[in-house]
C-alpha cells in the first residue's frame, strides 16, 4: 500500500503548478486513495480480524462450542479474534457484558432472566445446551432428599443454574431453601466435588461428568435432572439488545463460527476431545470420555434458545419476583439472527460440505 501511495504522488508532483491546477491535484489524489481503498481494503481486513472479547462463566463442558471454534479457528475465518475470558460467576459476566467490556457471554437462561427483570439490557441468542445437565449428589450418609434438613448445599453462584434447580428440587421435595437447607457458594464443579467428599457440605449440584466421578468416589445421586423431563435452557450465548442491533453482521459472523464449531465437535470426535482436555485439564483419560458422551452427541445442531425452557423458568420465578409473570420467552430469548442464517442455506452448506469431506476420505 505504501509503494501504491508513493505512485500517485509522483502522478500528482510531477506536472507544474499553474492556473487551477491545485483542485486537480486534490482530485486526482482523493482518486487515487479511493482506489486504493477498493483494492487494498478487503486484504487488510483479511490479514487483521475484529478482536472480540467473549466472557466464560466457568470453564466446563457446556462451554465447549464457544471453545471449539476458537481452537477450530472458525471465528477467525469469519473475520473475528475471539478472546475466551473466564468469568467469576454470572453476575460478573452480566456487568463485564452490560459495560461494554464483553461482546458476548456464556450464561444460563436463569442469569439472563434475573438481569432483565432488574431492568438490564439482556437477551440471548443461542441455546447451547437446552435441558438441566445436573445431578444432585450427596454425601454418603444421606438417604432421601429430606435427610437435607438442616445440612449444606453448595453451589457456584447465586443466580446461576445450579442455584435455581437446586432451590426448585428442594421445594419441590417439601424443603425451605435458606431456611431448611443452607445454601453457600462454593466454586465449580471440582471445588464442589471436594467440599461434599471431605465433609464441608453434604449435597450439591454437578454437572453430569462431575457427577459420575462422584459416584465412583462412593457418593450418590438422589436426582438425576436431565432424565424428569424438564424443559430448560442452561448455557447460551448472551449479548445486550443494542449490540445485536447496531452489529448484527458480527452477530451473524459469531454465530455462524460457533455453529461450525459445534458441526466439527459432533463428526470429530478426536477434536472434540483435544477441546476438552485442552481446557478442562481433564488428564484422566476415562472422565474426558464421559465428559464428551454427556455433553457434545445432545448439542443441536442449530443452538436455538428453548423458549418453553425459559417459559418453565419465568412461571417457576413468578413467586418470588411477580414481575416475570409480564415477560414473554421471546423477551429473555430472540431467535430471529439463527433464523435469518438457518434460511440463508448456511447450515445445508456446512452439512454439505462435511459429507463431501467424509466421502472423501472412504
């Protein structure tokens, strides 16, 4: 570009000043860049993609597509440096969000919700995994989910999706959160693990490869959440209304890479697998197994939000905060970018294409 510049310099300098000539000059200048802008423009763009910062509320397997097209470099393809930034909780996430400081998040549908209600400017626009992949495990000594009375319960963070289902099996069982079981925060899947298996609490919610780990270390499951049949949106991709609206191509481009993303994880399984281990630091070999058969085979293949999972978490929350009786799903969910991609053929054409690829390699 610089020797291009150089060149219509020399064009311009190289007559004589005289009569008018200075607007001639100017024109042939401003013609020269304009050109070069239409030329050069599209490479630089190419070789400098858009650094986009996305917030992680916890790194677990739910957060793998997020991951997956980051390692797969499908953001990047579409013009997009996406940096993973692992958040403290969903609260955090939602002010790093609300603040400008995050583009996109990871975050359940309950912490999108509670946002909204709060009057925030809180949408999602993609459901990753749209059913409650947790169990409620507890400590040897406890038999029935009344055995709770009394006892510790830990979660991640309040707000969060352990948080609301653990508060709703309790309810549902006859049992006061708060009141009857105390709940404490205390950290992520292997924090919470260790805290039940060393006696610190006695029950918590963990997500389904925590969860068989549990097991073998002689705890129990007293519910199994994603087998009673519950609609629910756990993990999903929030933003903020006016982002989608003033950026909706790098809407489109985000959503897209993580669609690819979540193609790769599901027909490669070796790359789903090096996903995993690469940032759960999962080095058991039998646990990283278990990890991908619970969470990558149910991931949908165009990430919806689960309007009757929101729907089941706004009349579940009616009692407690009256307001979420006025909120429609498709306040807290918005659809419309994954439909406008759906029906532009670019979902047929990644199926397409990986078909064509696994021809080619018979």
């Amino acid at each position: 570009m610089n020797e291009a510049f150089a060149f219509v310099l020399r064009v311009s300098f190289s007559r004589k000043w005289n009569g008018g000539f200075l607007t001639q000059q100017i024109q042939t200048l401003a013609a020269g860049f304009f050109l070069l802008l239409l030329v050069q423009a599209p490479s630089a763009w190419a070789q400098s993609p858009l650094t986009v910062y996305a917030g992680l509320v916890s790194i677990t397997p739910t957060n793998a597509p997020v991951l997956a097209a980051v390692d797969g470099g499908y953001f990047k393809k579409y013009g997009i440096d996406v940096k993973p930034l692992v958040m403290s909780g969903s609260s955090t996430a939602i002010a790093a969000m609300l603040s400008g400081e995050m583009s996109f998040i990871t975050i359940a549908g309950s912490g999108i919700i509670n946002a909204h209600l709060a009057g925030r400017d809180a949408v999602l626009i993609a459901g990753t995994v749209n059913y409650a992949p947790y169990e409620l495990v507890v400590a040897k000594e406890i038999k029935r989910i009344e055995d709770l009375k009394g006892k510790k319960l830990g979660i991640a963070r309040f707000g969060g999706s352990a948080d609301f289902l653990a508060r709703w099996g309790l309810e549902k069982h006859g049992l006061k959160p708060g009141k009857d079981v105390i709940i404490l925060q205390t950290g992520g899947n292997r924090e919470r693990l260790a805290a039940v298996a060393q006696g610190a609490i006695q029950a918590t919610l963990l997500e389904q490869s925590f969860a068989y780990r549990a097991r073998k270390e002689g705890l129990q499951t007293l519910i199994d959440y994603s087998t009673i049949g519950l609609d629910y949106q756990h993990s999903g991709i929030g933003t903020t209304k006016s982002f989608v609206e003033k950026n909706g191509d790098l809407t489109t481009r985000f959503l897209e890479a993580l669609i690819e993303g979540i193609h790769r994880m599901k027909r490669d399984r070796p790359f789903a697998l090096k996903v995993i281990e690469r940032h759960l630091r999962i080095n058991d070999a039998e646990t990283l197994q278990i990890a991908y058969d619970y969470n990558i085979p149910p991931l949908p293949a165009v990430p919806y939000v689960n309007l009757k999972g929101i729907k089941f978490l706004l009349d579940a929350m009616v009692e407690s905060n009256p307001k979420a009786a006025r909120l429609r799903p498709e306040d807290i969910g918005d659809n419309d970018p994954l439909r406008e991609i759906e029906a532009s053929g670019f979902v047929r054409q990644i199926q397409s294409a990986a078909a064509s690829d696994r021809k080619g390699k018979k």
